[in-house]
C-alpha cells in the first residue's frame, strides 16, 4: 500500500488533466473519423494563423540563451554556490539525448534529408539533383540544430533555477508566480497553467511513441515480412506500455539512468559502423557543407514563411518540428532541470545547446549521406522508397549494406529502448508535474499516465496516422508558446534583480 500513499497530493492538474485526455482517446476510439476531421481542422487553422508565432519564438530563444551564456549570469549556479553536478558528463549526455532525441532522430535521420531530396524545399531547387541533396542536409541540419533544443533548454534553464536556486518546486506555473498577483484568481491561474503544460506534454510524447511504433512497424515489415497494419501497431503499443510501466518502477536513478547509457553507447556504436562501412569521405564532406550551409542560412530558414505563393512546405516541416519541440518541452524541461543540478548557466546552456545538436547533426550526416550517396552514384532509388513508406528509410538504406540483417535487428532494438527511455522519463515528469511537483510520484499516477499516453498514442495512429500525430503537437503547443515567452521574462527579472549590475563608484 506504500504506493498509495501519494494520493492526498492529487488535486485537479491531475484530474482535470487527466480526464481531457481521456475524453480525446474515447473519442478516438468510439469516432475515429470524427476525431481526424476536427485534428485536420485544427492542424490547418494552427498553421495558417499561427506559424509565424513559432518561428519567431524559436528564434527568440536562441538569441535569449546565448545572451544569458556570455553575460555575468552565466556563472550562476542551478542550486547552492558550493553545490557540484549529480551525474558525470558522459550520463547527463546521455540522458539529455535519450529524453531529448531518441526516436525522433533514429526516425528522421535518413527520411528527412531524403524526403527533401526528393521533394525540394524550394521550387527553384532541381529535386533527386546534387544541388538538392545539398540543399537536403542543410535544411535537416536546421530543423535538428539549437532551434529545436533552444526550446529544451529555456525550459530546463528555467525550472532548474526555481527548483534548485530558489527551492521552489518544480511546476511551470512555479516559474510564472512572481507575473501573477495574490488572491483569489491566483490558484485558478497557476492550475491552469499546469493543467495546459501537461496537456502540451502528452500530446507531445504521443507524437514521439507514435513515430517509433510506426518505424518498428516498418522495420519488422523490412526485415521479417510482418504485416504494417494497425494491429501489429496496437501490438506493438502494448508491449511498449507493458515495458516501460515496469522500467517507471525502478526510478530515475536505476531504469532511466541505465537506459539512458545503454541507447547513447548503443546510438554511437551503429552511427560508428555506418560511418566506417560507409562512403567516409563523403560523410565527413557532407557534414563540413552541411555545417557551413546551416550556419550561413540560419536567419534566413528561422524566419522562413510562404505568404506569397501559399506553400505549405515550411508548415508541414519547420512548423511542425518547433511546434513538437515547444509541445515536448514541458518534459523534456522538467527532466533536463531535475539530471542538471549544480551546472552553472554557461555549463548548462553549453551543454544542453551544443553537445546533443552536433551529435544529432553528425548523426544525419553519416546516415542521411549515406543514402544520398547511394542514390547519387550507385543508382539506388531510396528516395522514392521513403516517398512511398517513410518508415522504411532507415531499414532501406541498410539493405545496401554489409550485415543488413543485424544492422536492422539493433536498430529496431535501438528504437524500442528510446521509445521506453522516453515513455518512462515521461511519465515521471508528469506524474510529478500533476502532484504538485513531488519528486517521488505515487505509483498509481505513473501508471494512470502510463496507459492515458499509450491510450492517446494508440487513437492518433489509428484516427489519422501521422498527420494525427503532427497535429497533436501543433495545436497543444500553440497556448504554451504562450506561456514559454512569459517564463522568460520571469528569469530575466528575478535574474537582474538577484544580480544586480555594480555601480561603478563602488
């Protein structure tokens, strides 16, 4: 019965949170069309009438960390002046990538830069060309670059200074109480707040275990003929659901943690591989380009939009990615603040901004250009593979390679194992999030959680497959862009006001 224990910290960010998602998965279930006409509704009005929004946030971030990163406040430390960081170098790394990343980029390594080989991003672009598999990496550089962890990183940044400087604990709404005034409204508010983050927050890891279940699916059909149908699919959620409910068990000090090493080391090992049995040079040319590409365009594709020829190419792709990454934020936040105790700004900033975007960046181009190479001078047709299939890409590339069958096994490994890092890291998160920020959540929220993120999950890939899951992480991610832009001017303020600038009289 010790697992109950927590029930008296249960209050209505819980319940209420709980019982819209809930609702959103019966009406999945019961009217799948119902649900994919009103997610198409939403997707189209979010991205006509919202896209800017997002882009020019993203870019705000990015500005506002890398201010914070040379100014006097990035010698500040996340918790007491004499306090050193929890875990060493190698597990923060690893935890940040596997909460952060982890199928998503397994995922899009290679499907994303030959999508946009395929189909260009710009119609002056020649597709299935060496001009646009140029233009290809340099775009997927961006979308996998600082933009999307500046999102992480506000968050993180933000909930580690009130939880470990300030000794507050660890809710979103904590972070905007000095903005909201004493009174009645007060609690109501700062509820509010929550119950939106949460939401924001399944939805968002709801997109990411569709994704995966998705490319396991794809990959099992590659690799061993099983049927890509929507009852493997369930199948496949089940067993996920069943694994990490039991690694949620063992706290975030044993299955987290642990996980967390074994999906970087198994990450770099098959990036390793690919790399040395793959067109080397090419990579590493691929990756020199494509580096200088992205930095040299990185204004220009941040506030990149098509209001003049009604395109929908940057609403379908960078849109979507920063509307993913504000609605993953909440969690990916929480648990970058909780693994990042005693880091300085400068060392947090450094590390959660730098480090996992030039893994990522590596990642594609040792994978994406491997593809490309293959389809520019071996006469391959992955491209079109991955046009008909996007599951496919990966599992497709390692058909043109030696040890295919082992490659494709770890790999589909390799998915699972993010998948059940993500879905365990997330269900802490908000199991904590929803019990007034308790750091050791009741087993009972975890599991309740657990099912309602599988529930929701299950009903976006059966209602509208991957538009579903693109459109869940739109629309909850539109309030919290919101939210996210207020968070800063908190830090900002209390930052200033905690060190003030010296007069130079003194």
């Amino acid at each position: 019965m010790k697992n109950f224990k927590g029930f008296q910290s249960l209050n209505r960010v819980f319940f209420i949170s709980a019982i819209v998602i809930g609702v959103l998965v019966l009406i999945g279930a019961v009217s799948p069309s119902l649900f994919a006409a009103g997610a198409n509704a939403a997707f189209s009005f979010t991205t006509q009438s919202f896209g800017w929004l997002y882009l020019l946030a993203v870019f705000f971030f990015v500005l506002f960390l890398l201010f914070l990163a040379v100014s006097r406040y990035g010698r500040v430390r996340l918790g007491g002046d004499d306090e050193r960081p929890e875990y060493s170098f190698f597990t923060w790394i690893g935890m940040l990538f596997s909460a952060g990343f982890g199928v998503g980029l397994v995922f899009w390594g290679v499907a994303e830069p030959m999508s946009h080989f395929f189909t260009s991003p710009y119609g002056s672009t020649e597709p299935l060309t060496e001009e646009g598999a140029r233009l290809a990496m340099g775009y997927s550089f961006f979308h996998w670059g600082v933009s999307q962890w500046s999102v992480f990183a506000v968050v993180g940044l933000i909930i580690a200074y009130f939880q470990f400087r300030k000794k507050e604990n660890g809710l979103i709404s904590t972070s905007l109480s000095p903005l909201i005034k004493e009174g009645p409204l007060k609690k109501p508010v700062n509820q509010t707040i929550d119950i939106l983050a949460v939401i924001a927050t399944v939805m968002g890891v709801a997109t990411s275990l569709g994704l995966g279940i998705l490319q396991i699916n794809g990959g099992l059909n590659s690799v061993f003929g099983i049927p890509n149908n929507a009852m493997i699919q369930l199948i496949i959620i089940a067993v996920l659901t069943v694994l990490f409910l039991t690694s949620t068990t063992t706290g975030i000090n044993k299955g987290i943690k642990w996980l967390s090493n074994i999906n970087l080391g198994t990450a770099l090992i098959l990036m390793l591989f690919v790399f040395i049995a793959g067109p080397t040079v090419f990579i590493l040319e691929t990756f020199t380009l494509g580096l200088g590409d992205y930095i040299t365009n990185f204004v220009r594709y941040s506030l990149r939009l098509q209001p003049y020829n009604g395109g929908e190419w940057v609403q379908e792709w960078t849109i979507f990615y920063w509307a993913w990454a504000i609605a993953w934020s909440p969690f990916v936040g929480a648990f970058v603040a909780r693994v990042s105790r005693g880091r300085t700004i400068r060392e947090f900033i450094v590390g959660v901004l730098i480090v996992p975007p030039v893994i990522a960046l590596f990642w594609i181009a040792v994978f994406g250009g491997t593809a490309l190479h293959m389809d520019l001078f071996n006469g391959t047709s992955i491209a079109d593979a991955v046009n008909n299939d996007v599951t496919s890409a990966l599992f497709v590339t390692f058909e043109q390679m030696p040890f295919s069958l082992i490659l494709s096994t770890l790999s589909i490994l390799l998915i699972l194992t993010f998948l059940v890092t993500s879905a365990d890291s997330a269900t802490y998160i908000i199991s904590s999030m929803t019990t007034s920020g308790s750091l050791n959540p009741p087993l009972f929220v975890r599991i309740v959680w657990g099912l309602l993120m599988a529930g929701i999950a299950a009903v976006l890939l059966l209602a509208s497959g991957l538009e579903g899951l693109q459109t869940a992480s739109l629309v909850s991610a539109l309030p919290f862009t919101i939210i996210l832009i207020l968070m800063i001017y908190t830090l900002f303020k209390l930052l200033r006001k905690e060190f003030p600038r010296k007069t130079r009289n003194k």
